[in-house]
C-alpha cells in the first residue's frame, strides 16, 4: 500500500477550494471571448464584457468570482492500493473545505438541516463522490456549485418511446423555462440513461469536462452540437436579457440502462464554471 | 444603446419613471441588501402591522448575500441572487415604501403589477460579475439581522453601481422584449 499523509490531503484540499473560486478556467474566459465577437445584442455584448473583466478582478486573488462559492461539491478517484495515513479521507476532504473557506474569504452558503436552516458557518459538509480505480494515486477535483444554477435543474423518468427526441425536447425546455435565472450564458450538463440517481450524478460528472470538448461517442458528440445550437436559437441571451449567447456548450455523458427505462437529467452550470484538481 | 441613467438613492417617483426596459444605469447613494430570510422577516412584520428595522421610503433592495469581506476592503464579492425567491415578499415591500430592487432573472407578475401599482423599478446586475461589482460599493455596515450572516440586512454606499433596468413602471420587461427580438424559431 502507497501511503498518503491526512495533512497533506486537507492542505491540497483547502488550496483547491481558494484556487477555483478565484481563477476561472482559460476554457470558459476562451468561450466568453468568441461569443463577446459574435454576440448581436448591444445588451448581451455589455454583459460578456463584463463577466471577462470581473474574472480578471477575480484572479488578482481579492474578490472571489461571485459571491456565492458554492457547495463544496468532490469527484475522488481513490487508487485501491492508497492507505490514507492519520486519518479518513471524507474527515480530510471536510476539513479541507473548513480551512479553505475560511483562509480564502469564501462564502458559507450550508445550512445543517433542509428544513430547519441554521447555517454551519464553514460550509461543511462536502458532498464527496468517491470511486475506487486500479492503481496508487489519489486524484480530487473540486467543483464548487452556486445555487442559482443548481435550482433549475431536473431529472425526468422518459420512457424508452420517448427516445432520442424526447431527450432533446426535454433539455431544451428546461434550458427555456429557467430563463434568466442561472445566470446565463450557461453550461448544460446532460445525463441519460442509468437509473433515477445515476442519471442526475452523469449530468453533473458532465460538467467537468472542459468546455469544447466532445462527448467520444460521436452520436452524442452530434447530439451535443445540435442541443447547442438549438439553445443557443431561444434569444435568451446574457442574463436572459435577450441575445445569442445562451449557452457557452453542452455536455451529455450517458450509460446503459434498464429495458423499461429512459433516465435523462439538466444540471445547469452557470459561467462561474469552476474546477480544480490535485493528485497526491 | 440609449444614454446610461444615472440614479441617486433614495429614489423618488420622477427617477423611477425615467427607467425604461433596457436602460442602462449607474446608482450612487446608500442600498440596502435583504435575500430570502430577511425578506420572510419584514413581511412578517409588515403582516403583523408592527415596525421595520429600517425605513425602506425611496430605498432599492438589493437581492445579494455577499462573500466574507477581506480586512481593509468595503465588502467582499457581491453580485446578485436570483430574484424570483422575493416573488412572494416584493409587492409588500413596495408597499411599504421601497421604489425596487436589484437582482438577477425576470420577476412574477405579481411584482410587475406592483411595480405599476407603486410606481417601482426593477434593476439586473450582472450575475457572477461580484468581484466587479464589489468595487462600486464604497461602504458596508450590518443594520439588521446580524444573526443571519450572509443574509443580514446591510447599508451599502455605493458609486457608479452598474445595472440594466429590466422590468420598469409601465410594464416593460426587457425579458420578454429580449427574447422575442433574439429567438429563432425552427
């Protein structure tokens, strides 16, 4: 067994919390910056020029890029042959989180019960999503999620009748109906197939795919594009001010599923789409 | 795009009703900020006919819960919260006095009519631009509510404070003008 100390876990834990809420991706700031030359509303122009410059205000490490730094939200890649040494990995992650919120100026947006809400005020707990794979490293990536865009998200049980198009219908809608609200533009995270839980993690797993990037499968690489494109014609535009920057990409990520069943998931991204990662 | 509006807070009536759908505007003058849990606690009070902790006459609301401010800064990040959360709470803030609130997304009908009926406005800032944001807020101080943290009402001064009149005092709604002049159909 590889041996990976408790401390260094939370210090690379605490680092990645600052380092997404305060450097956006160049993938994202590439994005904005081809859509701030074909967007066509004076309004929506205004808007992209905006959110670029406020990522640069953001990495000057001061303020972070929104207010809201989100749920502390982990994908874990555990290696199988990884003994974490002085501690468990969750309790590491949590308090990492604490440290990190705390040192970097962050918001702490957790409430301890759903109902109840009193805040924690160290926005823990995490939500972690651990995978065991072969091997002696240990990979994290952080992917804080604000919750203006996590409110307009959705699973939908379609039946396998409803098919591809169905799917399709499904995700624009929701893009639709959420209008303005998750701060658009936006990234929509797709998920298909699985089981009722399965399908809404695929939409989120979804998300941490850099931006321009292709589903493998070509069948839904097109899906992708045309989802895209489709939503990109609804003149939701910047902020849902009108315009053709609705959505910056869209991504699906899909796995097989029961005869009787047609799963499908929106976990909508704003721009603020943040993602760091460590290996250890 | 038409001359940016410059607004000086507290608002009257004349100053609401030069924001038209679509106009740009910069706001200098003292704002104060309330999100969900502050708002169920004015309307609570407003219910029960007792007394605000602030005067709300001529005031915007801003829809925000601001990030920890830094030691030495006024405030730390600070850009909008999705607005139809105050759907049900905005008409009586109004009522109460209030000439609008800023925020991001398009509000109900309910608070359209309010915004009529009152004589209002409703402000978008650029949701996720709150590091720029913040640097057009000069001043912060908890007024009300500290217990709520993040959610405290707090006295903001700020200066040129950029935003997009979005829904106006005579009905006009710059999301369902925007999306009819931008959609493709087919």
């Amino acid at each position: 067994m590889r041996e990976i100390n408790y401390n260094d876990l939370v210090a690379n834990v605490a680092k990645i919390c600052i380092d997404a809420n305060y450097n956006l991706g160049q993938d994202v700031i590439d994005a904005l910056q081809k859509h701030l030359a074909t967007e066509e509303s004076p309004t929506g122009k205004a808007i992209l020029q905006q959110i670029i410059e406020n990522a640069a205000i953001a990495r000057e490490g001061v303020f972070p890029l929104c207010q809201d730094t989100g749920f502390a939200v982990f994908f874990v890649n555990l290696g199988q042959e990884v003994h974490i040494k002085g501690g468990s990995l969750n309790d590491a992650i949590a308090e990492g989180v604490r440290k990190g919120y705390g040192d970097g100026f962050l918001r702490k947006s957790i409430v301890a019960d759903p109902l109840r809400r009193v805040n924690t005020k160290d926005n823990t707990p995490p939500i972690i999503w651990t995978e065991i794979v072969p091997g002696d490293k240990l990979n994290v990536t952080i992917a804080p999620k604000g919750g203006g865009s996590e409110n307009m998200s959705e699973v939908a049980m379609l039946t396998p009748a409803d098919g591809a198009e169905g799917v399709k219908k499904f995700v624009v809608d929701k893009v639709s109906r959420a209008g303005g609200n998750p701060c658009p533009p936006v990234i929509v995270g797709v998920g298909i197939g699985g089981t009722f839980e399965k399908v809404a993690w695929l939409a989120k797993k979804s998300l941490l795919r850099p931006v321009g990037s292709r589903n493998p499968d070509q069948f839904y690489a097109d899906m992708e594009l045309e989802l895209l494109d489709k939503i990109n014609k609804l003149g939701i535009g910047p902020q849902g001010l009108g315009g053709r920057t609705t959505a910056l990409d869209v991504h699906i990520e899909a796995y097989p599923c029961h005869i009787a069943s047609l799963p499908a998931s929106v976990n909508i991204q704003c721009h603020s789409a943040r993602h760091k990662s460590f290996e250890l | 795009m038409a001359e940016i509006i410059k607004l000086t807070t507290p608002l009257d009536d004349s100053q609401v009703k030069k924001c038209r759908a679509g106009d740009n505007v910069l706001i200098t003058g003292p704002i104060y900020t309330a999100r969900d849990a502050a708002h169920k606690k004015l309307v609570d009070l407003l219910d029960a006919g007792k007394p605000l902790p602030v005067d709300l006459t001529g005031h915007l609301i801003y829809y925000v819960g601001p990030s920890p401010t830094r030691p030495g800064q006024a405030i730390g990040s600070a850009g909008p919260t999705t607005s139809y959360r105050m759907d049900p709470y905005a008409p009586k803030i109004l009522q109460a006095g209030s000439k609008g609130m800023i925020g991001k997304g398009e509000m109900g009908k309910g608070v359209a009519d309010a915004l009529q009926k009152y004589t209002g406005v409703y402000l978008t800032s650029v949701g996720g631009a709150a590091a720029l944001i913040a640097k057009s807020i000069k001043s912060s101080k908890v007024v009300a509510y500290e217990e709520l943290g993040a959610e405290a009402i707090v006295l903001l001064m700020v200066e040129n404070f950029p935003a997009i009149v979005s829904q106006d005092c005579y009905g006009g709604n710059s999301f369902v003008e925007g999306l009819k002049k931008y959609r493709i159909n087919g």
